[in-house]
C-alpha cells in the first residue's frame, strides 16, 4: 500500500515530468540520436546524419501524439556528418568541415526550423521528410512554381495531428514536394507524400526553413475552447489534398482529381463565417 507521503511525492514527480514537457532543449538518446518533446512536438533526429527518424505533432498543444508516420526506406544522405548539441540546437557538419555546420535543427514550444549553410567546396544534401501514405494521409497546400514544386510560404498538413504552416527566408526557393502511389497493378512500392528541402549552395548560401505548428479552422468561439471540437480543429482542412504531379486538388495527394467531389471544397467555402467572405486573408485563422 501507497502511504500519504509517498502518494505526494510520485504525484509532485509526476507533476514535474509534465512540466518539463516544454522545457526547450534536446536530449542525447541511447544510439546517440536527438530527441525533442513539448506539447506541440515530438521529434528524434539522427545523430549520423540530418535526418528525422521519429516525427509526430499535437497541433493543439494537448501532447496527444500519435505513431511516427516517416517513412523507414525514405531517402537519406550518403554523406557522412558529425554533431553535436549546442543550447536549443542540433548541428551537423560536413566530415572535414568544421567551420560552418552544414545543417542546423532547432526547436522550440510550437515550431522548429532548418538551417543551412554553404562553404566554398562544400555540397550539402536535401533535408527529406517522407510520410508513408498508409499511415497518414499528409499533403502540402501552397501556390504551385510547376510541377513538384511549391512556393513558401505553405501550409503541411497531417490529418489526426496537426497543420504547420512552413516557411523560407529565401524568395527564390521552392520546396521539391512528390507524393506517389502504384500508376501500373504490376508496380510495387511503398506509397509515400515526401518533402524535399534544399541544401545550401553557391547561390543560396544561408536558407532557413521554419515551421510554426498550428490550428487551421473557422474562428468561432463556439468551438474554440470546447474539447469536444478538438477533432475540427485539429481537421477541419483535411479534405483539401494537393496532388504535386497534376497541379491540382486531389482525392488525395497521390491520387486522382475527381470532379463529382468539387462541391465537397464549394461546401466548406460556403460554411465560413459571413464576416470572412470580405478579407481573403481572413478565410482561415490560426488556434492555439
């Protein structure tokens, strides 16, 4: 039996954990990888090379996280990369490179970034991030520069989790986003929504990718602090799935435009509060 005292002192332990939740910092795990956990995020980052190997997200701050939904055969670098912990960072440098660090992960409460530098001599590989489709359904929403390529700002999107809405410090870079499924029945494969972040170069030779977790619905304070909406707000944007091959809204983002659902997206337009109809700009708000 549990006496008084003890029942106190787990429950203060208790307590405390909870709190630390959103301490900001990273912490080395066994392996030597990076973990990072707040309210917002749940992030374990290689200590080999920049890349994610757990990833999952509670856009309403509730650290309800769900399993990871990367890719396990995603893409990564063949490269090889030292790091190292500095403060609220994860920095990774280029072997024999020691001045600048190739790539830098850092997070805080509601919003991580990548940073990535350049230096004479020095070519730096993407930073991907590949969701295994069947296990969520994530897509990208932006204005599109062609085919596989979308203009920041944008918005990703994981339906269940949560919404970022991403950015780049540099106007003249797009983010490379694919998503695919079997286009033959003999093809074989895992289908997947990947997202390709460009490294530094010659050109663009310091780029910042941030990522603000958010809450995209309509701002009603009939739903804004009842737990029973939880579910709108965490997806009230899932039905609008951009598929990067064919420009367009999709079923999904690896599959077809079907014209018998476009009233579906008509249906959510026409359900926004009137007081949005006046401002674009004021068709979604953000939650926290």
């Amino acid at each position: 039996m549990v006496s008084r005292r003890g029942f106190i002192k787990n429950s203060s332990i208790t307590g405390m954990a909870l709190c630390l939740r959103d301490i900001r910092g990273w912490f080395l795990q066994k392996g030597n990888n990076f973990s990072f956990t707040s309210n917002y995020l749940k992030l374990v980052l290689s200590g080999d090379k920049p890349r994610l190997l757990s990833f999952s997200t509670d856009s309403l701050g509730k650290g309800q996280f769900q399993n990871s939904p990367l890719l396990n055969s995603a893409k990564t670098s063949a490269a090889s990369y030292s790091s190292v912990i500095k403060g609220h960072s994860v920095y990774y440098y280029s072997t024999g490179k020691t001045k600048i660090s190739a790539w830098e992960v850092k997070c805080n409460k509601n919003e991580f970034s990548l940073r990535t530098q350049w230096e004479e001599g020095q070519e730096i590989d993407a930073f991907f991030i590949t969701i295994a489709q069947k296990l969520n359904h994530c897509t990208v929403l932006g204005a599109m520069a062609g085919e596989k390529q979308v203009k920041f700002p944008c918005v990703l999107h994981l339906p269940g989790m949560g919404t970022f809405r991403v950015y780049c410090d540099q106007p003249g870079v797009n983010l490379s986003y694919d998503a695919y499924r079997f286009d033959r029945t003999n093809e074989k494969g895992e289908p997947y929504v990947e997202l390709q972040f460009t490294g530094a170069n010659a050109a663009y030779p310091d780029i910042t990718y941030r990522f603000e977790s958010v809450a995209i619905y309509p701002d009603l304070p009939l739903v804004k602090n009842d737990v029973r909406f939880d579910g709108l707000r965490r997806n009230y944007i899932n039905i609008f799935q951009l598929n990067p091959r064919i420009q367009c809204l999709a079923n999904n983002s690896a599959s077809d435009a079907c014209a018998f659902t476009l009233f579906f997206y008509a249906e959510m337009r026409m359900g926004f509060p009137k007081s949005f109809a006046s401002e674009r700009n004021r068709s979604f708000r953000s939650a926290r």
